[in-house]
C-alpha cells in the first residue's frame, strides 16, 4: 500500500509519536496514522509492541529501546539512524512510549535533525504520568486534597535524584515522580526530612497494562511494600493526599473498554 506521504513526493521526514502509556488503546487516531504512513519506525522498550502491527508490511522496523540498563543504541547513535533513514527512504516515525515531550528526549531529536533539513512533526501521547494513576483511581488533583501537582524525573542527566524532589516535598502538591525507583530510598528520606513520614504514597509497575502491580502505603512503610510485592521499574510514584482519595473503578468496565 503506498503511503501518503510518499504521494506527496516528500523525503526525509521525522514525525515523533507517543504511543501512550501502555494500554494499546490508549493511542490516538492521529498516532495511528503515522504508524501506518511511516517508512521506518524506530520504536523504544516502553511500548506497546501491538502497536507495530499498524505498519505496513513493508515498514522497516527498528528496536531503539533500553532494557534494565542495555542499550540497544546510545541517543547520538540514534539521532544519526533517524537522519540516514530519513534520508534513504522518507518518512521515519519515532514511537515512544507516553509523550514524547515528557522526559522521553523527542525534543532533542527534533533539534538534532533539524541541522539536516528534514522536516519534523510531533504526536503527543497520552502520558504515563496522568493516565497510569488515572487507571488505578487516583486523582492527581482534587478540591480539598491537591490543588496542583509535580511531574519529576527521578533521575537527572548525572545520575542523580533532581533537586526538584526537595523541592516538592516542601510544598502541599501532589508528587508524581518518573524514573525514580533506584532512587526510592533518597525519595523516602528527603519527605522524611519535611515530616511526611505518614504522607501517603503509591507505586504502580506496568501501569495500564495486563500485568499492572500496585504497591499503597506511607513514606514510612512503602520501602517494605516494595519488597513483599517485588516492584520494580518501569514504574510510577505518586506521593500526596490523593492516594487516599483513590476512587474505586468498576473492573467490569476495564476490561469492556480494554476487549473493543
């Protein structure tokens, strides 16, 4: 099947996708119909794999992703792949899991290429950090609970827990924290620090997915939740009031929406 974008005669093109969170509908019509346009794909670890079988069969399919720390290709190494297959054969689409724009590095890429002529394009993505509580009932803003709320990477650039995480710990924001589970303990002791031991707080692994694990409890007791139910990454911390206005959500509607 020939690509509109082909038809229009355009080369060297980067449209940057997210794919959402995890729930394969949980993508957007407009992210759809770049997959299926799209000459090559360089798809990331976080997503749903599903999501390739929008492609045509003739996409050139490439895995970019990191798993527990491996990387299948360095960032530089794959803005150099997004421009060389631009270049050979037109329209590259990079998925990636919740929003690009979110910690994902899709302005980066966009910058990158940019030096080289090829058009650039974005899809957002529904992102990790709203919908992943979202599914599990908890409001990252409610009244009387939260009037605003923290989106944090719990890993910087060096390595190292953001100094926004002591920031946030000192204010009434709901704290959603990305990235963070190396850094958990740090996380526990900087809210301790402010008094927040009995600050309420959850971890949800897989978020969205099938094999979503959920963990509930304090500062004070979540490092043990951790380890009795064995979360790990690619996980999800929100820390603040409103987990424990965490609504209750019929199971019989999830899995309606999830068959469709």
């Amino acid at each position: 099947m020939e690509r509109p974008i082909s038809s229009l005669g355009v080369r060297g093109i980067l449209t940057v996708v997210g794919a959402g969170p995890g729930d394969e509908d949980l993508i957007t019509l407009k992210a759809i119909k770049a997959i299926k346009s799209a000459n090559v794909i360089l798809y990331d670890a976080l997503i749903n794999e599903s999501l390739l079988n929008y492609a045509t069969d003739d996409t050139e399919l490439i895995f970019v992703g990191k798993r527990k720390g491996c990387y299948a290709f360095q960032q530089e190494q794959i803005n150099e792949l997004i421009v060389a297959k631009a270049k050979e054969k037109g329209h590259v689409v990079r998925l990636k899991g919740g929003d690009p724009f979110v910690f994902g590095r899709g302005a980066e890429e966009i910058d990158y290429v940019r030096q080289f002529g090829l058009q650039t394009f974005v899809v957002p993505g529904i992102s990790s950090a709203i919908a992943v509580p979202a599914y599990q009932g908890i409001p990252l803003t409610k009244r009387g609970a939260s009037e605003s709320f923290w989106v944090i990477t719990g890993t910087t650039k060096q390595h190292q827990l953001s100094n926004d995480v002591a920031l946030a710990a000192k204010s009434t924001a709901t704290v959603v924290i990305l990235m963070g589970m190396g850094k958990l303990a740090e996380i526990v002791q900087t809210f301790s620090k402010e008094n927040k031991q009995d600050t309420a707080i959850a971890i949800i692994q897989n978020g969205t997915r099938d094999n979503e694990n959920v963990g509930i409890g304090t500062i004070s007791t979540i490092e043990k939740i951790v380890s009795e139910k064995q979360l790990a990454n690619p996980a999800i911390i929100i820390i603040g009031d409103v987990v424990k206005e965490r609504a209750v959500l019929s199971s019989i509607y999830s899995e309606v929406t999830r068959s469709e």
